[in-house]
C-alpha cells in the first residue's frame, strides 16, 4: 500500500501548519496514549504502517535511528498500524523485526485515526509539533533536524 509520489499532502492530508487530530490508543505495553499526552514531551512522529509494507519494513532501521537519536531532544516515534492486523499479529512483528519505537495497536481505533489523518497510503509519515500542529505530511523521511535542536 505505497502511495504515488506525485501526490501531494494538500491532496491526501492535513496540510502543513493545521492542527493534528487529537486521539487515544491504547501501546502494546497497554498504556493509553493521547496525542496531547505525546505532544506534551515534544515533537511527535507519527508512523502510519502496516505489516505487510515493505517500504514500511525497510525505513525500521532508520525510524529507530530517530527515536534513538532524537528521543532525548523531545522526539516521539510512534507508529499506528492500519492494516487492521490484531494485537498479537502487531506484536509479533515489533518483537521479530526490532522496532524499538512506541507502537499503538488498536485495531479498528487505529482505522479511525487513519480516517481522521487522511491516510491514503503507507508508509505516511507525520510531524507533529508540541503546539498540535502539522509541521510535515509525506512519505519519506523528513529531515528532524530542521525541527529540534541538535
């Protein structure tokens, strides 16, 4: 499920410099997470996945790069699954591929966080800044950097 590059965030998504959909989802540890609760730590970039992407398989290394990285400075990387794969199925495949990231894995509340994103496609990546606010909306990886302090 890769969308087309050509396609731009004003098309599928919340445009640069709206404010990020609130919600509550429940982590693979069984905490709930809001977005407030996340945005509140800092900046926070939201995953949107799903077991069977490839393209979502082959940025784990670098999504865990950027928690590793930038964790400290305020960053959240957490992903949403949109596949509506099941608890177990999620967990299964963080603990087999490594991803060392916050998970959220409410099965049919993740679809509707997806809905209220506009996702289309994954991966679809969102940068949220502590203010509530869409900051980046794509399908690379966007340069953190620009954002936090180093």
């Amino acid at each position: 499920m890769f969308i087309a590059a050509g396609i731009t965030h004003a098309e599928t998504g919340h445009k640069v410099g709206q404010t990020a959909p609130g919600f509550a989802l429940n982590s693979l540890a069984g905490d709930r997470v809001t977005l407030d609760s996340l945005t509140q730590q800092g900046h926070v970039l939201l995953v949107f996945w799903a077991t069977e992407c490839v393209y979502c398989y082959a940025h784990i290394e670098d999504f865990n790069a950027l928690h590793d990285q930038y964790h400290d400075k305020g960053l959240t990387v957490a992903a949403i699954n949109i596949a509506g794969e099941y608890e177990q199925e999620v967990r299964e495949y963080v603990t087999d591929n490594g991803l060392n990231y916050l998970v959220l894995a409410n099965r049919l509340d993740n679809l509707d966080v997806a809905e209220d994103y506009h996702v289309v496609g994954t991966p679809t990546l969102v940068l949220i800044s502590p203010d509530n606010r869409v900051l980046f909306y794509g399908h690379n990886l966007p340069d953190i950097g620009k954002w936090l302090k180093e």
